[in-house]
C-alpha cells in the first residue's frame, strides 16, 4: 500500500465526493477514483457504502482512523528527520561540503 492512496482515501472521505477531494488534491476525479479502487482490492473490501463516496462502510471507517494515525505519524516522522539533518549539517558544516544542507 502506498501512502499516498491513504491520503486519497482520508480526502474524499471528508470531503465526502470525489469532485472535490480532486480539486482540494489538484488531481483528476478518474484518477481520485482508480486510486480508491486500487486500495479497496488491496484490503480485499469496499470502503465505501455507496458509489458516489459519501458514506464509508464499518471498515472504512476503521481504515479511515489507521490511515489518520498512519499519514500523520510518517508526516511526523519526516519532520522530525529534516529538523535532526539541519542540526546536524548546521554542527558539521566545518566538516562537510554545504550544499548538504541544500533544503536547510
């Protein structure tokens, strides 16, 4: 699973239509929707009640509170990964060439 299925899934689940969980996301509903799909024959069930993706099933609604916990501990992972590079670019940087720290 990618992570970023999980993010499609956590957009049109609150925006309950995939209209607009692709403007929110800057992409296509059809790709909105391939996505989903993807992601439901993964688990191996619907994760939404209907067709029109406004009602999640039980599962759903399970998969929808893993993939919150999920997105958001990898997003707070990444943050905290960038802030210890910068720490360390900034402590070495007599040491190492700066363009290390490119992104600081």
């Amino acid at each position: 699973m990618k992570l970023e299925s999980f993010r499609v899934f956590i957009a049109v689940a609150d925006a309950q239509s995939l209209v607009l969980a692709a403007k929110q996301l800057n992409k296509t509903p059809s790709g909105l929707s391939m996505a989903l799909k993807n992601l439901e024959t993964q688990i191996g069930a619907p994760l939404f009640a209907s067709e029109r993706k406004n009602q999640l099933t039980a599962l759903g609604q399970w998969v929808l509170t893993r993939a919150r916990h999920d997105v958001a501990q990898f997003d707070a992972t990444v943050r905290w990964s960038a802030t210890r590079w910068i720490w360390w670019c900034d402590r070495t940087s007599t040491h190492r060439p700066r363009r290390c720290c490119a992104n600081a």
